[in-house]
C-alpha cells in the first residue's frame, strides 16, 4: 500500500472543529490536529491569523479573541461593535447626513406602501372589478387604486375608503374611464393627413440637416453637388 492510502480509522476519521478566525465549523482529520495541531478550516484563515499576530494587531475589544486587522480603528472587528457604548448607532431617516427630504413620490413613501397592503388584503388580493384572483400559480399584478386622485384631495392619500384593488388592465382602463390617461391613438388609426403631414415633417427635417452638413464642409460638399446634378 503506497504513501498516503492508509484506510485505517486513525487515518479517515474526521473531528468537527470550530475555526477561531471566521468561527464556521470545519471536519478536519484527527491525524492533523494530533500531529499538525490544525485548529483552522482552510489555510486563508491560517494566513490571515498569523499575519495579524506578526504584525503586532491587539485582539478584538468584545472578547472574542480574534486579532483585528489594519483597517480597524476602533479595536474591534467589523459587526463586534454593536454592544459598546463608545461607538455611536447608526443615524436613519432626518438625522442621517445624507438625508435628502425622503421619497420625493407619495408611492414610494412607507405610509403609502402600508395603505396598499391594507387595500390588498381587505379586498382579498382580488381585482373588483374583473375579479381575478392573486394566488400561488397565477401571476397577476395588482395595483392600489385611489377614487378621490391625490392630486384633487391629498389628505385622502392613505384613506382606506379612498383605495380599491385593481389589476394593472383595469386600472389602466378605469383611468381612460375617468380621463386621467387617455390611450394615444396607433398610427394606423389616425387619419391619413396626419400621416401625411408626419412624413413631410420628417422628409422637410431630412433635408434642413442635409443643407446644415454641406455648409459646415465647405466646397467639397458644393462640388459633389455640382457632380451629381451633372449626372
């Protein structure tokens, strides 16, 4: 039996232990943690342990045991902070620096994403008014619907008696119903000197930037000009 290909217990028997430097559990072999002394899962995590402690970096302030690494100025590692009283919470909403006033569109505000769930779910994430259902295997897109616009009365914007549950196809349809979003006819159902009169603007735009481009280039232009009138 070659080098190596040892199948006796002593030789495949792995133990579970936990890596000091990223904590996750490892099955490491017995042979190694007797005759090695491995305590680590992988060698990155050797390295960077062993980096840390040759550099001179102090262990981590919460107690964990685990040597920081340059970046850390505040002697702990990142996410072992939480619990110190030093470091400051992190700022949300008004008190952040980067507060910029909030949403700046009613739908995206968390006052309005709440009134839509309410809307959903009192009308039993059905549309009333084709009545399909959101359910598991039907994919069906809803949408929260005001009946008094924002716009008209905005102090109705998260008024439940103002909401309805409406698939996107009846939502749009209620909005051409009321005039808010009237469909904008397709080509072929306009008349035909709208049509006509969108292909003269279109050739009359073609040849104004024809004529643009010839006096921008001088004399070659004007010569080719000459040429192809010649022909």
């Amino acid at each position: 039996m070659g080098r190596g290909n040892c199948a006796c217990r002593y030789c495949t028997e792995r133990v579970e232990i936990v890596c000091p430097m990223c904590l996750n559990k490892a099955l490491v072999l017995r042979k190694k943690i007797e005759i090695r002394g491995q305590r680590f899962c992988s060698r990155k995590c050797a390295q960077t342990w062993s980096g840390r402690i040759k550099a001179g970096h102090p262990f981590c302030a919460c107690g964990c045991g685990r040597p920081v690494g340059s970046q850390s100025k505040l002697g702990f590692i990142r996410g072992h902070n939480s619990t110190s009283a030093n470091v400051p919470s992190p700022k949300f909403g008004p008190a952040n620096w980067r507060w910029s006033g909030g949403p700046k569109r009613p739908h995206l505000s968390k006052e309005h994403r709440a009134w839509r769930e309410l809307i959903f779910s009192r009308d039993d994430w059905r549309c009333r008014r084709c009545g399909q259902r959101s359910a598991a295997g039907t994919r069906l897109l809803l949408h929260a619907h005001h009946i008094v616009p924002i716009f008209v009365d905005p102090v109705r914007a998260t008024d439940l008696e103002n909401g309805v549950t409406l698939c996107v196809p009846c939502h749009r349809q209620t909005h051409r119903d009321l005039g808010l979003h009237p469909r904008k006819k397709r080509l072929s159902e306009r008349p035909v000197t709208y049509r006509v009169e969108r292909r003269s603007q279109r050739i009359m735009s073609t040849s104004r930037s024809f004529r643009t481009r010839a006096a921008a280039t001088g004399t070659a232009s004007e010569m080719q000009l000459r040429r192809n009138l010649e022909r």
